[in-house]
C-alpha cells in the first residue's frame, strides 16, 4: 500500500538548481536505475548526516512532521542534476512543507559530494559508468530532522 501512497507525492522539479549549465545525462535513454543498481549508496552514514543536518539546517521547521525527499540523477561523469522535492506528511499524503525548509534542504543534498560514479555489478569484463537516481529522504518529528533514508 505504501507503494501506491508513494506516487502520490507533491513533485516540485528543479532541472537546473544551483548549476551554471543545463545538466546532461550520458544515456541517450530515459531508463535510469536507482543508486543500488549500481552500487551507488553515498559514502557516508545516515546517522552522520542526520547529526550535520540538524546542525545545519535551522530554516522554518518548528512543527514539521513528515517526509521531504530529494531524487536526482548522477550521471557517468559523476554531475548531479534534475533534481526533484517530494513532500509527504506522516501517514504518506501529498503535502507541502515551509519553501524556505524545502529550499534548505535542497540547498544541502546539492552541497553532498561524495556520491560514486556508478556502475552495473552485471558489466565486470568491460565496466562502463552509468547514470542512476539517487535520493535522500528527510524524516521529521515535530520540526527535527530523525532519520535520513537511505
């Protein structure tokens, strides 16, 4: 049921956020695989992000609860791009948070640098770099930021 809840967040996209050139992906195709097709996890813990996000981020937040999402792409070269917000409450429906937190937030997972190149764990013999999405999910209680997923 989650899953179906899933689709129906509030997608607010921002293509070029922070970036001097419209982002390009490698692949000429509109496929793109999630971060752990391709071994993509980002190389530090949740549990270390969540300590530098509350520490770093103060904007508006006093009684969010819920979950604010940031998808986007890493293509070949390792640039990230298109990325998207996607706002939920607690119980999973659509809704939408403070735009000075969202902007906040967005703002951070843009200055996160530690994402791999990705490659497929299929293409052993002649490994190439893929692009692949990524996210970070948010989760707040009463405005504190309590876990970051993955």
């Amino acid at each position: 049921m989650k899953h179906l809840l899933y689709l129906s967040f509030l997608v607010v996209t921002f293509p070029s956020f922070g970036q001097k050139e419209p982002f390009k992906k490698c692949s000429p195709s509109n496929w793109i695989n999630y971060y752990y097709a391709y071994q993509g996890k980002y190389k530090i813990s949740s549990e270390t992000l969540v300590k530098e996000a509350n520490e770093k981020i103060k904007e508006n937040r006093t009684s969010a609860s819920g979950f604010v999402t940031v998808r986007f792409v890493i293509n070949c070269k390792g640039e990230k791009g298109a990325y998207e917000v996607l706002e939920t409450d607690k119980n999973y429906e659509a809704t939408t948070f403070d735009k000075t937190l969202t902007d906040a937030l967005l703002a951070y997972v843009t200055g996160l640098d530690l994402w791999p190149i990705g490659y497929s764990q299929y293409d052993k013999q002649n490994p190439q770099p893929r692009d692949y999405y990524a996210f970070i999910t948010f989760k707040f209680d009463n405005g504190k930021i309590t876990e970051i997923i993955p």
